[in-house]
C-alpha cells in the first residue's frame, strides 16, 4: 500500500486532486474531518474540538488503511491541524505532532496557493494569499524538519492536475527518490 498525503493552505485543490487522482489511480480517498465536523456541528471550532478533529481524522485514516488498497490517498492529515490550530488558537495539543510522526506516509504532495485564486465556501478563512503562503511555508518547513517526502504541486489547475498525476505515477512505479527530501 502506497499512502499519499495532500496538504498545504486551503483553496489550492486538495480535495479536487484527490478525486482526479482516484478516477485516474483507483484507490481509496479519505476526506478532511474538520468539514464533516463543522458541517455536524453548526458552528466555528474552539481550541476545544481540536483533539476530537484529530482523532476524527485518525479513525477515519486507520479504517482506509485497514482496507489496504494499493493506493490511499488523504485529502489532509494531522499536519494540517496542528497548523491551524497553532493559527487559530495559539496552541496545539502535543500529542497529535507525536500521532503523526509515528505513521508512515509515502508522499506528500504540497500545494502552493500561488496561481489559483482563493474559493469562499463558507469554511474557509484565509482569503488573503500572504496568509495562505505563510501556512504553505510552515507546511513545507515541517515536512522537511521531519524528512517526510514531499513533491511541491503549482500551477494553474491543469498544471496542478498533470505534475499531481505525474507524482502519483512515479509513486506507484516505485520511482520515488530513496531520500526523504524535496523532489
């Protein structure tokens, strides 16, 4: 099982990706529980709801991984919680750096918001690029501190598409640099 990872500030495709990186692939697409939880919940997060988001997000990545499908794709994982929970409340419980670093992730594929305008979808809080910038930067600091691999996505959409599909192939041919390290 090869796992991919999307990650990087909103409103730069992740979840569009992993559609088109399923429908082209196969394989098994896990959604950002943060959506489904604010969708349930009818209101903004508090620094209250993060470890349940967490864990949200954990369950829903443990029940893809039990399927064991040569290609699990994640719209988001913990590094985008900690990100913006650090963000938005100052603070982010340790553990969850912790439950990420002891999983396994093949790729992350880092999605820069230059190119691509900003969506308002009623979820969404950084309409200002600088802003989206600063949580790619922390993104790709992080990911790099910890010596995940990581392939940076930019571009116009179709660009975004073709160098995202082109990532996810070299992944399953098994064409991935050894080294954890920027592509």
């Amino acid at each position: 099982m090869k796992v991919l990872v999307l990650c990087g500030p909103e409103s730069t495709g992740k979840s569009w990706l992993s559609g088109e990186i399923q429908a082209h692939f196969g394989g098994v697409v896990v959604a950002e529980y943060v959506r489904h939880f604010i969708d349930q919940q009818c209101r903004d997060t508090c620094y209250a709801d993060v470890p349940t988001i967490a864990r949200g997000q954990l369950d829903w990545e443990d029940r893809a991984r039990m399927l064991a499908p040569e290609l699990l794709i994640l719209d988001t994982h913990l590094l985008s919680n900690m990100l913006w929970s650090r963000a938005l409340f100052g603070a982010c419980p340790p553990w969850l750096e912790h439950a990420l670093l002891e999983r396994h992730y093949d790729l992350h594929l880092l999605l820069s918001p230059q190119g691509v305008g900003w969506v308002a979808d009623g979820q969404r809080s950084q309409p200002d690029l600088a802003d989206r910038q600063v949580f790619f930067e922390d993104s790709h600091r992080w990911l790099l501190h910890h010596r995940q691999t990581v392939e940076i996505i930019d571009g116009d959409w179709p660009q975004r598409s073709a160098n995202a599909l082109r990532a996810v192939e070299r992944l399953l041919e098994d064409k991935m640099p050894t080294c954890p390290t920027e592509c």
